[in-house]
C-alpha cells in the first residue's frame, strides 16, 4: 500500500477552524510536531489519525480522497476494508 499524505488538506482544515497545530493536536491525540510533519507532507498519516480526523471534524473520507489524485482514494478504501473494519 502506498503512503498516504494528506498535508494541504489538514492545513486547510486547521485553518477554516481557526486553529492552531497544538489545539488540533489536542483533538487528534498527537503531538504539535506530528500535525507538522503531517501538513508538510513529511510524514504520512496513519489509519488511527484519520479515523480521528473524521470522527473530530466530520470530515467525509471521500472528501480528502477524492481531491487528491495519488491513489489515497484507493489506499482508505484498503485500510479501512482490512481485519478490524469489516
């Protein structure tokens, strides 16, 4: 499976909120430095930070993947039909 990187769209998301990096880190239960990377693409998001995201923020899967055309769609659709999501 690929990496999925998801950085404009959690900046975008952090900004319409009018949040900080530490506040959404609060709610997504990381670190400031991890929401960072994350939104510098340095790093790649796991399938736990995303469920939080959409749990947190009630944000649709399919918004963050369809706008992205590097297979994150195909890549959620993976992870979330694997042991554990069925």
């Amino acid at each position: 499976m690929q990496k999925t990187f998801i950085g404009p769209h959690l900046r975008r998301l952090r900004l319409e909120r009018g949040e900080t990096q530490g506040a959404m880190a609060r709610v997504l239960g990381i670190s400031p430095s991890y929401v960072n990377l994350l939104e510098n693409n340095e790093r790649s998001v796991s399938v736990q930070v995303m469920l939080k995201l959409f749990e947190a923020y009630g944000v649709a899967w399919r918004e963050i993947a369809e706008e992205d055309g590097s297979g994150a769609l195909a890549d959620l659709r993976a992870a979330l039909s694997g042991p554990g999501f069925c």
